[in-house]
C-alpha cells in the first residue's frame, strides 16, 4: 500500500537523530487470539471466510501455510485447510491502538504513526531521559506487553528507512540496531523489493536496468536514477548509501492512500478482475477505517500485458462513508474501462482528497 505525504524527501540533514519504528506482530489477528483462548496457537485469518472475502490479516500460525493479507480466503482455505476465520473488529482494533499510542506518548511527543499498528518514533530527546535508543524501545515494548498482552518489534537506526528495516529483522517480538556505521553496507545486500515503498512494478524496472541490490543503485549516478525514476530516482540513490533525511513528522499530512497489484499471470475475465480488486479496496478501506481518513476520489489504475497504462478517475460530492460505496465506484471504472476482454497485467485503486471523517462531518454541519 502507497501513502503520499508532504514529506520532503530532501530536507536538509540536521544532527544524528535516534528513531524508532514499532510494529506490532500480526496485529488483528493476535488480538483475536488474546480475547479468544480457544484459538490461540491455532492458524487465525481476520476477514471474511465468504467465496469473495479476502484475508485482512493472518496469525504466524497462519502465515507458515503461506497465508498473507489480500490473499482471497478461498485461496487461503485451499492452503492451510484448519484455517479459523474470524470477523474484523475494528473499534477494538483502534481502541488497543490508542492505549498503544498512549505508551508512545510518554516517551515523546514526535510520534509519526503509520497505520493503526505502526509508528515512526522520534527519541532523539525523549521524555524519560532514557540515554540509549535500545533501552527506549526495550521500555516501550515491555509496556504494550503489560497492557494490552500483544507483542511488538522495533527496529532502531539513525533514520526512518533503515528503523523501518530493522524491525522487519527480528520478527516478531524483537528488535535490531542499526548504526550509522553499519547503515550503508546493511543496504548494499538488500533486494530493490525490500525497499520500503517499491511496488513490483517498480521493482521490476529496476530489475530490468540491471538493479537488483543496493550496490547496484549505489553504483549509479544521481542523474541515471533521476531520469529513470524521477524525483524518486534522488531518494533510492540517497537510501542506497544508507542516507534518509526525511524527518518523524508528528503532523504529517497524507494526501492519498492506495494499494496495486502486479499479476503473475495476465487477467482476461472480468470477474477475475473484479476479485481481485477486491482485496485492494480492502486493504484500502481498512486504512480509512483505522485513521478515519476518508477521501472523495475514487482512482483505478489499470496496465494492459502490451504495457499500456491507464487511470481514471471519479470524484463524489462528499467523502466515500463506506466499503460498499468505495466498491461501487471502483467496479464502476473498472468496467467503463474494459468494455472488451483485453490482458490485463496490473490494476490499482487509490482514494485522494483525504480528510478526517469528523472534519468531513463538521463542514456538512457549516450553514450554507
């Protein structure tokens, strides 16, 4: 899933700042299992078991049949046969995500959360005057144990992109530094499909141009990555040498939020399409749900197998209010779109002009 900010990519470096990235292990789905014994230790899926649910989100239990988010449940099903699936609850979600925030919140103000399980942490001076990073994520993580019984990994490093990396490191219920000094060489290895934000299709470009690792965009100039990737093409040769200046913004403004999907092989049927798209609105709509972001612009990005892209667009007077209306409007486009079977290879749907729902609600209230 893509987010755009106004982040600013290329924010002028300042001194050596500590920061930390949590992320809880398997969220929904390890909620499920603390208020419910009978399925602890058990492969859980959160969704919707139905021919068209897709899985929201799936235990480690789970995920050792190869179970994963957007999965279609019928798919999910077929590979771990004793799956237990289990209805979302996502007022219970964003209630332990706000006693988690509250932890965050007493060891500093600079917090950047990113979805209801995870947050960029800025502890550079943090409340408790805990000297060392480690210790901080040490305190907070035994914290979110001791309240809400749920584990959490961190990850800890001198920027956002290589924190983000080190809690993926000793998942789950872990956590991993990563110094300044071990920074670049920690990149150099990485697949371009780790890079956080690397979607297959750009991971394929890359892949076409002979970029397969970190090295491999290290040893290209500025000017190469900027004309093959725009002004994204500056940020992969930064984070390719271990450099991310971008700041933990407390008041980060998100613009859009969207998910794609790259497809192993081509779609020629409609309803194919269609199911597949489902699972993009989902993890779409469950963005909006967890933050109470809703947006007026429904996006449907589509790639044929000749490579031709396409988007549309189709905005609505006030903010989309439900799943429903956002699968409405996407399947809408999708159809307009594809009146005739023709290979697709990708689709995509995006939400823009977000604001939060109570906001929305405040301005419908304003007397005309």
């Amino acid at each position: 899933m893509t987010i755009e900010d106004d982040d600013d990519q290329a924010a002028s470096p300042g001194r050596q700042r500590k920061i930390i990235h949590i992320d809880m292990d398997a969220f929904y789905a390890s909620v499920e299992q603390r208020d419910n014994p009978d399925i602890r230790g058990k492969p859980v899926a959160v969704g919707g078991s139905r021919e068209r649910g897709v899985v929201a989100a799936a235990s480690y239990e789970a995920r050792k049949f190869g179970v994963r988010s957007a999965m279609p449940s019928v798919t999910a099903k077929r590979q771990c046969p004793d799956l237990i699936f289990v209805k979302p609850r996502f007022e219970v979600y964003k209630a332990v995500s706000l006693q988690i925030r509250e932890i965050f919140a007493e060891h500093t103000p600079i917090i950047e959360p990113l979805s209801l399980d995870e947050a960029y942490l800025d502890v550079t001076e943090n409340l408790q005057s805990i000297p060392f990073a480690r210790d901080v994520a040490l305190a907070i993580r035994a914290k979110i144990k001791e309240v809400t019984g749920l584990n959490a990994s961190a990850g800890i490093s001198y920027n956002k992109f290589l924190a983000k990396l080190a809690s993926d490191h000793r998942k789950p219920n872990g956590q991993y530094v990563i110094t300044p000094e071990m920074g670049p060489a920690f990149v150099e290895n990485l697949p371009v499909g780790k890079f956080h934000g690397n979607g297959p299709a750009t991971s394929a470009k890359m892949n076409s141009l002979g970029l397969n690792t970190g090295l491999d965009i290290r040893n290209q100039s500025l000017e190469f990555m900027q004309t093959n990737f725009g002004k994204a093409g500056g940020y992969y040769y930064w984070i390719s040498r271990g450099v991310d200046n971008r700041e933990v913004r407390a008041d980060r403004i998100r613009k859009s939020v969207g998910a794609e999907n790259t497809f192993s092989t081509d779609l020629t049927d409609f309803d194919a399409m269609v199911v597949e798209l489902e699972a993009l609105i989902d993890k779409v709509w469950r963005y909006c749900e967890g933050t109470g972001n809703h947006g007026r612009t429904v996006t449907l990005k589509v790639k044929f197998n000749d490579f031709e892209i396409i988007t549309r667009s189709r905005s609505v007077p006030v903010a989309v209010s439900s799943r429903s209306d956002l699968e409405r409007l996407s399947v809408a486009l999708l159809q307009n779109e594809i009146p005739v079977p023709k290979p697709v290879r990708l689709l995509g749907v995006s939400l823009s002009a977000l604001q939060h729902i109570d906001d929305a609600e405040s301005q419908l209230a304003l007397p005309m």
